[in-house]
C-alpha cells in the first residue's frame, strides 16, 4: 500500500464529526455556549414582559398577595445547592470517579425534583384559588416565565438520568465526559436565570 493510500485509509478511520482544526470538545463546548446565548435571549424576553406586565392584575390578587417568601427561599436554597452537588460530579466524572459521579449527580437529581415538586405545589395553590394564567397579564406573564425555567429544569433532569446510563452502560470516557461538561454548563445556566426570577420577580413583589 503506498503511503498516499495509507494516509486515505487512516483519515477514513476516524468519523467526520472527529476531523476539524480544533479538538472536538472545544467545538462542542463552543457550540453548546451558542446554543445556552439563544435560550438566554428567550428568557430575556419573558423577563421584559414580565416587567412591563407586572402591574397589571386587572383588579385580581397582586404579587406580594400570592407569593410566600419563606416557600421560595427554600425552593431558591435546593436549586442552588443542586448546582454545588452538580459541580462536584463535574470534578468526580473528569477525575474518572465512577461511583461519586453517581453519589454526587443523585443528590444534584434529589434536589431538582425537591425544587420542581415546591414550585408545583405553588402553582397548585394559586390555580386553586382562582389566580391561573388566565386571571390577568401579571399572572399570564408569571405562569410563562416561571414555568418556562421549571420546564428547562424538568428536561435537565430527564438529561441527567440519561447521562447517569450512559456511564453505567458506556464507562468514564471522553465522549461521555463532553455530555457531562455540556449538562454542567445548562444546569449553571439555569441557576443563573432563577437567580434573576427569584430577584425581579419575587423579590421585586414585596419591595
């Protein structure tokens, strides 16, 4: 074989999402970023509604009426502390830590389903007593917002329990690693932006 056929035959082993002038986890870091600045902007716009609809109750319940401070700052503390515990399965899975992967994830898991299982139980609430999404703009623009992060939060837990498979299934390896630092950075995220719900929205009803 000459060394030209060589070279077609080693360049034809290895997959075309590989080839490229930068490694393949810059390229998908890179492209997951793109795509965490889109979800960024689609957030930015329900928090200018939200803004410019909050006052809005058309004669029904307020903000400061419906929302419990001390129920949110736990919903707020699970939320958080979930992104401490995702951080550390971060460093577990690079470290090639199978089993504090699992440990560290499965209590990031707990404390999403705590936050989602608090924030359904509010929404509960107020449809139960009459303030639904249908009572006023304030309430439309709330149930959007709240309940856009609380779906990106239900599909981050889907996304988890997938990637916990594939480490029992496939091992500590590179492409299961760039999963992981893909779910890191959309887990982060989306601190960050209840972060910024619980501060205009909650926050901003009783100052």
């Amino acid at each position: 074989m000459s060394a030209a056929e060589q070279t077609l035959a080693s360049s034809d082993a290895v997959p075309l999402s590989l080839r490229g002038p930068a490694p393949t986890r810059v390229v998908a870091g890179y492209g997951f970023w793109l795509f965490l600045l889109s979800d960024i902007v689609i957030f930015a716009a329900l928090f200018a509604a939200y803004a410019v609809l909050s006052g809005e109750t058309a004669g029904g319940p307020t903000a400061a009426a419906l929302f419990d401070k001390r129920h949110v700052l736990i919903e707020t503390a699970c939320l958080l502390a979930s992104s401490v515990t995702c951080g550390f399965g971060s460093l577990a899975m690079q470290s090639g830590d199978r089993n504090s992967t699992y440990f560290w994830m499965a209590i990031t898991f707990i404390l999403g389903v705590a936050f989602l299982s608090l924030e359904v139980s509010e929404f509960s609430h107020m449809l139960s007593i009459g303030a639904g999404p249908s009572r006023s703009a304030f309430l439309s623009a709330f149930f959007t917002l709240v309940g856009t992060h609380g779906l990106h939060v239900t599909i981050g837990l889907c996304w988890l329990i997938v990637m916990l498979l594939q480490v029992a299934t496939l091992g500590v390896q590179s492409m299961v690693s760039r999963r992981f630092f893909c779910f890191g950075l959309f887990w982060h995220a989306l601190d960050i932006v209840w972060i910024g719900v619980f501060t205009i929205v909650y926050l901003g009803a009783h100052i």
